[in-house]
C-alpha cells in the first residue's frame, strides 16, 4: 500500500484534532493510501518537541518553509491561525505539495482569493487543495444533505442557524489571538459563522446571494496575559440575514456570549414536504419531519445517525453507539486521502472556502453600512 | 336538548377536576345532552356551599342518601376517598342513577367485586357505570392505543410503566389522609400504581396473568395535623413485574419518592414492528417509532398531538395549542355523556376496574410473600 | 359580590378562547368581581345565536353599535379581525365601557395611535384598556420575566425569538381573510411577528430601538372559496434583526412555512450570568441556565413550571399537572378583572400596543427599504 | 518512559474497542507508562494477521498459550467470549501477566470464583487484574457518582436501570455466537444486563442483596448461518426488582427486543435531596435534580459533562466538543495504567465482577423458581 507523508504546521487545539484523524483514520478506514505522521513543525522548537511525541508525529521542525520543501513529504497540513494560511498554503501548492488548511480559509477575501487562483493552478498539475470545514463529515449534517438531495423535504424555504458558544461570557477573559484582527481576522464571524455559513449551503446545494447583518463587541477590552488591557478588534456576535438562490430566506447568528451554549451550532431547514434539524450538542442525531406521511403520524423524528446505513458509521461501532467531535476531522482527511488517491479533487475546494470569505466580507460591509449588500457570485464564479 | 343532573359528591382535588369538566363539556363539543350541575355534596355545610360557589354547582348539600334519593338527578358523580365509593357507588346505582365513580373503585377486591355486582345489575336497567381512568382520555394515549390496535408496532414484546411523584419526599409532610390504609386503602400503589395498570392494559388490549411484586415505605412515621405523629400505613412505593396474556413482559413502578418527578407517568411499548412511548409531563406529545420505515430514517418521532385527526382534538384549538391535564377530565365526561345518550354501556366499566382490583392486590400478595402470583382471571370473568 | 357584564365582539377562534376564559376564571381564581357573559355579538344572525348557546353566553346580537351603547355592560371584549379594532375599540371606551382588544392592535399604526389616545383619555375617567397579548400570561413566560427582573441572567446579550407555524405551506390552502392586507394588515408579521414582540420586549424590560428586516410570499396566489384565485397580499414569512435599549442585539423570525411547526413560539435570552429558553409547544417548561452555579453542575434546567410557587399556578391542580393554552386567556382576564376591581391600568395597554404597532411598522419599511430603520421610540413615549 | 507491552486476544467488536484505545491512551493522557501493542493473537492466521494491519498490532499469533508465556509482554487483554475468559485470565496471571479481561468476567460463578481467586494471588506478587466494565468510564456516569458520593441526592431511595437494544428482534436474524449459552453463558442478562447491575452499584455505591426476577426467550428459534435453524438457549430479556444495602429499590431491565432502542443504556437515581439520570444515548450528557434549590428554580439540569471539570474531560476537546463510545475504553486504559504505574490494584477488580456475576446468577435462579432470592454477600466477601 502507498504511503501519504504528511506534515502539519501547527499544533494547538486544531493540530491535535488533526493528528487524531491522521492516527485513526487507516485504522477504521480502508483506503489504498496509508497516512504517515512525518514532522510536525511549530515555531518553538521545545514545545513543537512535545508535540510531536504527544500527538505522534515521527519528527519536529520550527522552520515551516523548510518543511514544505521537504522531498519526503506529500502533503501539508495547515493548523495555524488564519493569518499565516496564505503564506503557507500557497507555498506549499508551488512545493508541489497537497493542501489541507484549516479555516477559515483566510483572513481576507483577498488573500482567499490568492489561495484559490494558487489551488486552480496546481490542481491542473494533479496537486490538490482542500478546506477544513470538518462539519460536513459529520454523519448526521452528511444525512440531512442526502435527504434534501433526495427531495425529502422538498423546495426549501427557510434555513435557520445559529452556532452559539459562551467562552468569553467572562470580561476577564484575556485577550487572546482569537480576539485580535490582526491574526484572526475576525471575532465570532470568521471563526463559527464561516462554519454555518459552509455547512448550510452545502446541505441546501443554494448559495447566499446578500446579506443584511449587525456585529457587536460587547466587551471592548480585555486583560493582556503580561498585565493591562488591550482593545478587542473583533465581533463578539455576528447577526445577518441572507437569501440564497433557490428562493430560501435565511437567519444566522454567530456568538461567544450565549451562556450555557458551549457548542451550538444548530440548523434547521424547512421545505415545502418535510424539515430537518441539527444540534451539534447532540452530533449524533438528526431530526426529520416527513409532512409527506399520514396526518396523524407525523413529528420531528430523532434519527440516530449511529447505523451503518450513516453516512461513514459502518466503518464503526454497532447502532446506538456514539461517534465524537474528533471523528468529524478522521472522516474529513478519510475523504481527501481517498480523493488523492483516486485522482479527483477533494470538497471543499479553496474556491468553495473562497466564497464562503466572500459572504463573511458581505456580512461585514453590511453590518458596518447598515444596508443589504449583495454577495458578488460573479466573483466567485470568476476563478 | 334533554339534560343530565349531575350530583356530585366531594368536592376536593378530584371534584374540582370533574367541575371543570362538567362546566365545559357542553361548550367543548356537540353533545345530545346538556350537563347541569344541579348540587354538589360535603360533609361539612359551609365548606360545601363554599364548593358550589366557586366551582359552580346550582346547589349544596350535606347528605350523600339524601343526594342520590333525589328525583331531579340523573347522574351521581363520586369524588370522595376510596374508603366510600362502595357504599355510595352502590347505592346510587340502586337509586336509578348513572354512577361517575373516581378510581380506584374500591379499597379491596371484595368491595370491588360488590360494585361490579351491582353495576351489572343496573346495566340491564339502563342505568350506567363508570370508573373514572382519567388518563385514558388523553389524545396521546388514545392514539398510542389506535397505533397499537391498527398493528402499527406489530405483537407487543415489553412494556414499560412508572408513575413517579414526590410529594411525600420530605419526611415533615404530614400524616395525610392518602397515607392511611383505612382510608386510601393502599398508597403509591392504589393510587397512581391503577393508573399504570388500567393505561397499559387498555392501551395494549392485553390483561396482566400475573406479578412479581416489592413494596416500600421509607418514611414510617409522620407529623399529624394536630400534633404529634402517627404510623405510615401505606406503600410508599410499589414494583412489580408482570406478564400480560399476549405475551408481554413488563415493569411497573409507582412512588411518591422520585425526586424531581412530579406527575411522571410514562409508558413505553415495545413491538416486533415499532414502539410508541409516551410521557405525562409532556402530555401533549406521543412518540413512535415505525421500523417499517427505510432504515436510514427511522427514529422515535414526536408526533405532537394536537391536530385535528388526533382523538377529542378536533374541539379545541388549532393545531400547536396545547391542552391540559383538566382535558382529560372533559373529554371523560364526554364519552359518558355520549353512552348515556346513545344507551350504551361507558368504558372503563365497574368490572374493568374491579380487574385492575383484582391486580393491584395480586400485587400486595405478592409483595407480602415474595413469590409469583398469578392474576386470578376467573374471578375477574366470573362476573 | 359585583359584577362584571361582559359583552364580547366576534366569535370564531379568539372569540372561542376568550369565552372558555370567561366561563372560567371566577372559578379558578378568587377574585372581588364576578364575570358574567352578558352577550355574544357577530354579523350573522343565526351564527350568533348559535354561538351564544355554544359558547355559554346569555344572549346574542348583530349590531355591535348598539352592544357597545347598552347599559347593561361594563366591558367590551373585542375579538373581530384587525381592521375593526380601531373602530369597535374607540366607540366603546367612549361609551364608557371597559375595553379589552385582541392582538394586534390595529391594522395600522396611525389607528393604534388614535386607540392609544382613546384608551388614554378614557383613563382619566376610570375606563380601562387592555391588549390581548395572551403569551405574557403563561406561567413559564411570567416566571422567565421574574428571573430577568430579579437578575438571575445579568445583563441581557442576546435575544433569540421565533414563532413558526407550517399551517399554509400547502399552495392549495385559500386564500382566508388572515392572507388580505386589507382585511389583517399583515401576514406573519402582524398575527405572530407581534406576539414575539411584545413578549421579548415583556420579559426582559427592554425596547426595541431598531431594525433590519426581510419579507417574503413564497405562495402568491392562492385559491378562492369561491373558485377561481386570489393574490395573497400580506408576507407569508418576516425576519428581522433587532437592537434592543438595553444593549442587546436580537434576531426575529416569524413565518407559516415552518413545515412541522404547529405553533412554535421560542425565545431565548443569553446574558451575562445565564440564559432562558421557552418553547410554547411544551408550555409547561421553561429552561434556565444559572451561571453561577458551580462549573461542574452547570446546565439548561427543564424547570415544569407548575409549581405553586409558579405564577398562576397555586389556582390550579397539583405540581406536574400541565395546563393549556386557553389558561392563557384565563390568566390575561384574571389580571384584567383585578385590575379594574383595584382601579389600576391593566397591561398591555394600548399604548405598549401601540409600540408593538410601531416596530412592526419600522420592520415593514426596513423589509421595503433594505436598510435599518430605527424604531421611533418618541413616539410611542409622546403618548 | 517506560513501556507496558499488550498482548490482545481476541479481534472482534471489543478487540477493535480495545484496540483504538491503546492506540490513542498516550496521545491523549499524559502516563508515565507508554502502550505498546506488541501482538493481537486470532485462531484464524489470516484473519489474525489482517487484524495486526487494520488494527495496528506489532505483530499477530494463534496460539494465546504462547503468547502469555512471552518475556516481551506485560500485560495479556482478554476479548474473547466469556467461555474462554476464566481459561485465558487465570494462565496469564499464572504467567506473571497483568491481566484486562473483558465482561462478563466469566459464563458461571464458578469460573468467576476460580478467576478472582487467581487475581488475589495475583495482586500478592504485585500483578493488576481488571475486569472492562467500560461505562463506568464515561465522564457523566463518573460524574454522576462523584455528585452521590458527594451526598448530593442525598440518601438513594431508587434506582430505575435498563439497557435496551433491539438488533434480534427481527426473526430471520441468524443463530451467532451470543444467542447460544454454551459460548455466552446468557443472553441480555449477561451481555447488557451485567453492564446495568455494575453500573449502578459503582455509581450508588450500594451492594445488590436480593432479586425477584423473570427472564423470556421471544424467538426460539432462528436460522443458521450453515443453513436450517438452531435452538435460541439463551434470555432475550432479563427483568428484575432488586433491594440494595443501602435502603433503595431498584428495577432493572436488560432486553434485545426494544424496537428502535439501540444502545439505551438508561439509569436513573432518586435521592432524599434530588435525583441524577443518564442516557448513553445521549452519553456526553447528565440530568440532575437539585431538590435543595430555591423551589421555583428547581427542575432537572441537562449537564453537558463536556468541561474540563469533569472527570476525564480536561484531556480531550473545549467544552461542548463530544466524545464518543470508543472514548470510555481509552478512559478505561488509562486508569489501568495510572494504576499498574502507581503499583495500586485497578477496578473494576476481578472480585468486583465476582459479585456482579454472583448477581446475575441470583437473577437466573430467581427467574426459574419464580420467588425472590438473595444475593450471596458473604460468598463474594470471602474472597
């Protein structure tokens, strides 16, 4: 079996997750690639040391350009914050090197779209590039997509969604990188909104087509972890209205100041013969109400997404056994080792993370103009 | 449109439930006859004129002979502890009237049996018996019953029932009358533990063969009203298991121990085809699951119970609009007032619930020898 | 004890429900004024009549002019579609009769202005006003209200509030008044967009001061009872993002193509010490997460909110046993009858109507407009 | 670091389990012993074989006498069927082997005597038993037992226990392994039923002293995978009232034919001063009761048990990030060696399953003689 050498450049909360799906994934999968943990790189050298024995990686490295030229590596793994994504990724595509980053794709539709124009180019070269949106691995968001492509809720009207935390509820929570534009970009925006912005579009196959939106920072500013204070630059909720172009009018909201939601990114689409409905909290159920049976039996079913007829659940337990948050990033690298190994281009592409960049900047344009700003597909389409 | 006089004797918990239902029958649904609360009875006169004010009998009285003697009666409706459903049921029925009598319908079979007797003596009069199983009169458990019947959940194998309070968890709550057998004849068991019984009995069409039975009272002794305190003579909580005679299995449990549960009488059916279950908390929603569907979309569904195709729900409100526990008690009075008028014979009858008489003290034998005890069907049937 | 002579304007599903409140209510609560349903008013003659045997009323009338003049009542309760209310509303505060108003106020905000003036004046004389935003009296909504007001969730961040309903998704449901702008104002936004509104705006003490808002009318034309079709002229669905006075950002959604949900009124509130959560469909519960518990016990807590300690609750049955949704009305006439026996102004009155009226209208232009439109809080405060 | 070398047997279902577990023990946790996981050993050289690759063993063997015998390996991790546990455990601690040895720790008392009895010789010359009852190890039941040894339900008044599966309820499922008592020693009882019966004296930390039970076979017959059809010579379902050591009564039900149950796993407390209730369907959540709350706050709290607060959590994802099923074997791993590192004895012990086993057989027995049989403490306290 062939191998994919891979090597991941960050090693925080996203590098950890990654590492479990690259540990795991040969393991509940079969696949006719086998996945090398090669070298993890970090800036610290001590710190990328322990990552690398803690996480399993066979080596370390601080120098990520060194890393990407490497001559024993197939892939490259980008778990850094946003604001380095460009710069890695795009290099590593001109490496000749397969691309997962992490999203949002960048900090910048700018940026974005550098790296999709940089992706399009390898990919004529068999080089591939894909964006970490890891909840549409989980099986029952993969689900709620094979029911609405199958007509089971029929013509869509509303999409409702929401992904709500609560983890700087606290003003004395410090300002941490997340909290800063310059190296996140945004706030609850970029970092939770980018992920119900992808994931409803790709279970509705409909694309946003404007916005009307509000952000807030309800806590200006925070403890710096050297002492002081320093300036919140980011939203601490992002609000917006949206159409999408199969006629479906919309409503999102991202936060981190909904206490006692610790992980709630929850949607519900409702169409013209059923409706569907998904809370993270719980991943692995589904709800699905099928206005197609008799009148007096129907109701918002509970699937449990556990059975082997579940997107990706064979390759687990028996039914009623439940899958956790680390197995969204095993199903994920599953499909772009086996999209790599059959010659296709994994999803979602740098191009679908570049759209996704362009509503969040529409989203921002509206909130700071307080009018409806037309998401520019022609854009997007352009690449 | 005729009338039917109701008398109604006691005028506590239950007789204001029965007011309730006396008062909006008429209103709720298109009914051949008119109820008129002609008087309400109670020992003590200024307590029962007091009743007949605020929950809107015409008249009071203090005598229950004098009461169900009287020729502008043609219903007595019996809401008083179960030490006196006998004497007065009885008597009532000798006097020409049709008899409401709450549950449990006796304190001991004996009694039971008595009243069964004399039930079926008035029937072939025309004079009309009910016990008062108010539960059955809700939507979701009328149509956990019409699933069951219609073979939607296919043969029963398990069935599930607790009934779970806790109003008697602090060892301060007084020596109530409900804690003497002399008066309530039994506790936890006479007086939700009948509930659980008849509910699953009718919504299964099936009759327990016989129990295996544990009973507790954890708190022995209790504060009397007047000072004091006095013997629990009562269970606090009774278990058993049973079979049924289409071949079901079950566990029953009802207490007044469960902490947090305050009205939780749950039922949950088990079928080769499907299960439904349903939950009094939330007595306006029955769930189902339906094995027959394809297997990527079976789940326990939450058919909320409001729509017009649900039983009695077509006389209330739009669908969505919830109803209440009192509803039960309208909808009880409905079906009686609905046999009275169609000369037919009301359900549960005097020997359905001598039945469940009969089962409830194969649960105290049982509980007292620690050994099997079977349901004596014969006596049941002999009436 | 005195009277309160009652005669109610309109009989079809809100005349229905504020009838079973006023059958009801002296016998659920003990209250200084006894109701008494003096007369039932509607256009038809033979539909009156009936009504007025149905619905418990002692006669029945045509003319609702000569209702309002009579000196045989002391309150006018008006439950016609929205385009009388102005009308009906105005003549008979000026008559001198006490006016309760169905929801929403009027059709337009220059009337709910002229009504808000009427009721005003009428104060001033002793004669009370009441709108009839019912929501506000379910016991899970007033106890949420007691916990913001008692600063149990700190300073509010987030609201949260949609009301669906699914009971036109079909494109061959008519075209019934509820779907003419001339006849309801509006669509969602005014039958159900209202009642989140005034709740939201009820339980957390704050005011809406702007909004950025979508419509849409999936189904534009519809059948005729009569044949042939009609163009439906109000919005089938009403979305809007808020800020609110206190400093919380809000979202908006109210819609009849919510395929599934019968009746859903939901509202949460984050702050910065817990969240609330309510949803109608299970009316009885209200979640509240208290965020200074100790970390590790922290959670959404299903309080059943039928406690004698609940509000409303001690009048009726045992903790655990659920009411309905026509207690609703029973509790907004029981806080009316109180308030005109202790001769204080009843709330809602107009004049919060009024503002309701006015965000609804601010919502509308912002819908026209696509931008914020603020609220014109001078307004409603000039009153 | 120093290394503990595993020899498995047995790949199965609980094999892959085990399997993930050591894989993943040290990435997760940081343990001053690293997993090695040397050989997995089959009867089957080419299933054995593929079983080392898929599962990511060293290496693979046939012959399990051989592999106990080896000085290369520390620890011997039985995942057999229970008719080879007592055989298997007892030569590998005879060989100096730590021993993990899955549930039921054997198919008889008997066996499970002998094997406890060679774990006390054992744990003389400082070599670790442990018995795999895994749901100890999810964080919320852990938790639920801290929050009961922390007194705060107060004193246990009942426990309410089932484990419901549903995947032999259709009829034309074959005749394996698990249906035939010769290999499995009992049905539900033993398989589903053991889990319940440990669970809940771990988490109560109260001891079983009497049963009354009743066991059924639904289906007798069933087909073989050979062709024809075989007797079923085991329980589908087990159901049994028991009494505890500390005052409470408890039901328990272990079953295979809950249509559309597939892992419920359910356990509910009632305590003097609240209650606690778990779901492994919904396995990353806890309900408790706080019956010491203000009473209007009371209700029951959904615990996400997903904070770095609770047990085991602070090694895996932020709050609100879900494990899943596998995860209670990594927990289960590392406590066995934190254990075997800190030279301490790990539980479950093989005593520990002794007495469950001990249990299990009362069941069996009380089923056959249809009368209430107590649980043999001194039997299990002479070891």
């Amino acid at each position: 079996m062939g191998q994919l050498r891979v090597g991941m450049v960050g090693h925080a909360f996203m590098g950890a997750a990654h590492s479990q799906a690259w540990r795991t994934v040969n393991h509940a999968f079969d696949l006719p690639l086998s996945a090398r943990m090669t070298v993890v790189c970090g800036r610290d050298e001590q710190r990328a040391a322990a990552a690398a024995v803690k996480l399993g990686w066979e080596s370390h490295a601080t120098d990520w350009r060194a890393v990407i030229e490497r001559n024993d590596l197939d892939l490259v793994d980008v778990c850094t914050p946003g604001d380095t994504h460009a710069e890695i990724g795009i290099a590593a595509l001109a490496a000749g090197k397969h691309v997962l980053c992490e999203k949002p794709l960048a900090n910048s539709v700018a940026e974005a779209r550098e790296m999709a124009a940089a992706a399009a180019a390898a990919e004529a070269h068999g080089i591939r590039a894909m964006c970490g949106f890891n909840y549409r691995r989980v099986p029952a968001v993969a689900l709620m997509r094979e029911l609405v492509a199958a007509g089971r809720i029929g013509e869509i009207r509303h999409v409702r969604a929401v992904y709500l935390q609560d983890w700087i509820v606290d003003p004395q929570f410090p300002l941490v990188w997340r909290l800063r534009k310059d190296v996140a970009g945004s706030g609850a925006l970029g970092d939770i909104g980018a992920h119900i912005v992808d994931l409803t579009q790709f279970v509705t196959g409909q694309l946003i087509t404007g916005v009307s939106a509000l952000t807030e920072t309800f806590v200006r500013s925070r403890p710096l972890s050297g002492g002081g204070s320093g300036e919140v630059t980011v939203d601490d909720a992002a609000l917006f209205l949206a159409r999408l172009d199969g006629g479906a009018v919309a409503t999102y909201e991202a936060t981190r100041f909904a206490t006692g939601r610790k992980n709630g990114l929850r949607v519900e689409l409702n169409g013209s013969l059923g409706s569907v409905a998904f809370d993270f909290e719980r991943m692995n159920e589904l709800e699905f109400y099928d206005g197609t049976l008799p009148p007096a039996e129907q109701g918002f079913s509970r699937i449990l997404a556990t059975e082997p007829e579940h997107p990706y659940m064979s390759a687990w337990w028996p039914a009623g056994h439940p899958i956790g948050y680390e197995h969204t990033f095993t199903h994920e690298v599953r499909d772009l080792v086996a999209a790599i190994a059959d010659r296709k281009a994994p999803t979602p592409s740098f191009a679908d993370a570049l759209q996704v960049q362009i509503v969040l900047d529409a989203v921002e344009r509206s909130a700071a103009t307080a009018t409806w700003v037309p998401v520019e597909a022609e854009l997007a389409a352009a690449l």
